[in-house]
C-alpha cells in the first residue's frame, strides 16, 4: 500500500510521513480482505489526503 501512496506522490515509500503502520493495522486490513465472505469487498481509508482502496483481491488504487 505504501509503494502505491509513494509512486502516486513521486517519492520513495521511507520518506512519507506519517508512516503507514501509524495510520493503518496493515495485519488487520489483510485479515479483512482474506477473512472476508463478501465477494466484492472494499476497504477505502485516507491517508496523506489520498483516498485509498483495497479491493477483494489486495488490489490497491489511490487517488
């Protein structure tokens, strides 16, 4: 998720601040979409003013 935020910014995933892990239980999003018995599940979260989308199938899209 970060690679995705990072190559939308133009910057390397490191230098972002605040770090995801501080934003987002990344463990707990994987369960979610793993886990999940929805067949089109979405997880939609902001972070650095973009919104960010995890689709059923780990699929990351930011805008």
């Amino acid at each position: 998720m970060v690679d995705a935020v990072a190559e939308e910014e133009g910057s390397e995933p490191v230098t972002l601040e605040p770090p995801l892990a501080e934003v987002v239980d990344s463990d707990a999003l994987e369960t979610l979409i793993k886990d999940s018995t929805i067949s089109d599940i979405e997880i939609r979260f902001t972070y650095r003013g973009h919104d960010v989308v995890v689709d059923e199938s780990g699929r990351v899209h930011v805008d």
